[in-house]
C-alpha cells in the first residue's frame, strides 16, 4: 500500500489524550488537543484514507475520527474487551488487540474475534505479576501481502496469520525473548521482519518463520522499530525494564539506526531520559519522529536528532495522517 502524499500531520497518542501537530519549517506546532480525559495507548492512521485515524485506550475502548481529529466520536458498539493495547487500521476497518490477549475485527458494524491469537497465547501472563494476563502488544500486516498478519503477545511470543486474520499459527522458532513490543514488517526489503523484545531485538529473512537475536550490545530492553523509505531500520532501546526509569538518570535510552539490514548497529543518540516508546517516519519519508516516554518528540535526520516538542505526558505512539 503506498503511502499517501497528505500524510502532513503528526498525530501523538499520550497518557493523557491526543496531539495533532503541524509542520511549520524545522519546528512542529501544535494545532488541537482533544481526549484529554483518557490514557490511550495506541493509534493507528488508515492507509488508504489518512483523515480516519482510530485511538485505542488503557480502560474505555476505542475512539475513532473522520476528518483528521476536527471530532471524534467513541466506538458504538466498542470492542468486547475495553483494555486495548494496539489498532490496526487496514481494508476499510479495524482491528484492536486486547488484555486479555486477544484480537477483535470490526465487522458490519459490530466485531468479531480473530480466535487464533487468543487460542495461540493462552497461558501467557505479563511481568512481573503472574496475576496480570498478557496483552496484544502489537499488529501489523506484511506490505507486499496485506493478508499476512503479525500479532506480538505481551508475553506470549509471535502469531502468524497468512489469510487476512482467519487462522494463525505460533511462529516463535529462534525467539528467546516472548516479551513482544513492537512489530516492523519491512517495505523496502520483502521478508524481513524486526522485533523489539524486552530482553533482545530479533530478524527474521523467511517472515518471521526464524529469528536470530541482532541485539546492539549496550541497550538490552526494547521499546521500538521503525523504517524509513531508503530502508534504514531505527530501533529504540533502554537500559533496563520501566521499573528501573524511575532512577535519576531515567530509561539511558538510545536511537540505533542500521543500514545492512540490522546486521550492525550505529548509535545515533543515548542517555534519553525517557525511553523510545514508537517512531513513525517524517513527512519528507528521509528519517524518524521518535515519541519518549517523558513527553518528547525528537526528529532523526541527516542533520543529526533534535527535540522538537518537550512537555507531553507520556507518548505511547506517533503516526502521520492528514
């Protein structure tokens, strides 16, 4: 699916409601705020109509926009499940992923459950706690087959579907790590899969049918993986698990960037407060807008990294809609 040429705002998802900024030269200025009420957790921009944007929260469901943030209106009815933890805008819908760990599909105006997923990481639980149920952390799709879907269980390893979300299958072979954060289905090398973990960073060449740990040495716990239109893969990692950005020196978070498809690692900045939540590409498609942890937004070019907004709440994700 090409990405659209109006795909001009940045839309951020925080721990307190949604930002739509705007370019203005090197700066990004802040147009509107609205959902201030709600933690959301995920966001996902539709790829074929970036007006139509939908927000997933961390206790009432889901909101979802038409006409790029000017109104937004809740879910009716909302997905079975209200915790959400990740959306995927795709074919004209919507899919959520769930705490518990599941994945429901809007469909004729109500929504059902793509089972597998829930049926393949049933036994999982979340860390620390075994009394907290693991999450679908993550969804994406395959850009050169879009009924190739990835699903990443918050702890439960990886699920595969290859018929547009109507079976799936464990894919978990080489994986040492089942903490799935985030998912990159690369477009501009068909087949590579990367995945954040909370213990290593993995790739697969056979799509996701084998994983080799591509950890950089010095960050251990990742947070995000993203890619730019040339094919350079950035990947966000910190030192430690969040219960330790509580020290003075924060997440020591770090923005890797490889250009051998995550073969070696170049250090592009470290010693972030917060940790690298998500990244979405600039505008221009040439580098990164990065979202941390303490309320930053950071943009990755060839001019090096700059904090362009500071003062959010917590970024849980950033994405570029009209």
């Amino acid at each position: 699916m090409s990405e659209l040429n109006n795909k001009k705002a940045l839309h951020v998802a925080t721990f307190s409601g949604w930002y739509r900024f705007e370019q203005d030269g090197k700066e990004w200025k802040k147009t509107k705020r609205d959902l201030t009420y709600w933690t959301l957790t995920c966001l996902s921009v539709d790829p074929e109509d970036p007006k139509t944007i939908y927000a997933g929260t961390e206790h009432s469901g889901l909101f979802y926009t038409k006409d790029a943030g000017a109104h937004w209106h809740r879910a009716n009815p909302n997905p079975p499940k209200m915790m959400l933890f990740s959306t995927l805008a795709l074919n004209g819908g919507v899919m959520v992923g769930t705490i518990p760990s599941a994945v429901y599909r809007s469909k004729n105006g109500g929504w059902e459950e793509l089972e597998g997923v829930r049926i393949h990481s049933a036994g999982a639980n979340f860390p620390p706690s075994p009394e907290l149920q693991s999450r679908a952390r993550y969804l994406t799709y395959d850009p050169a087959s879009p009924d190739r879907l990835y699903a990443g269980i918050e702890v439960g390893g990886m699920v595969i579907s290859d018929d547009g979300g109507q079976s799936w299958q464990s894919a978990n072979e080489g994986l040492t790590d089942m903490d799935i954060h985030e998912i990159l289905a690369s477009e501009q090398h068909p087949g590579m899969v990367f995945l954040a973990c909370g213990e290593a960073s993995f790739r697969s060449f056979d799509r996701g049918a084998h994983w080799k740990d591509v950890s950089p040495k010095s960050h251990d716990y990742g947070t995000s993986v993203a890619e730019d239109k040339n094919g350079v893969i950035y990947l966000g990692c910190a030192k430690g698990r969040p219960n330790l950005w509580i020290r003075e020196e924060g997440a020591i978070a770090a923005i890797f960037c490889s250009r051998d498809k995550g073969a070696t690692w170049e250090k592009i900045v470290d010693g972030l407060n917060g940790g690298v939540m998500h990244m979405c590409r600039t505008p221009e498609g040439s580098g990164m807008v990065a979202g941390t942890s303490d309320g930053a937004l950071l943009t990755i070019d060839d001019s090096g990294v700059r904090e362009v907004v500071s003062g959010l709440p917590f970024v849980t994700a950033v994405e570029l809609g009209a």
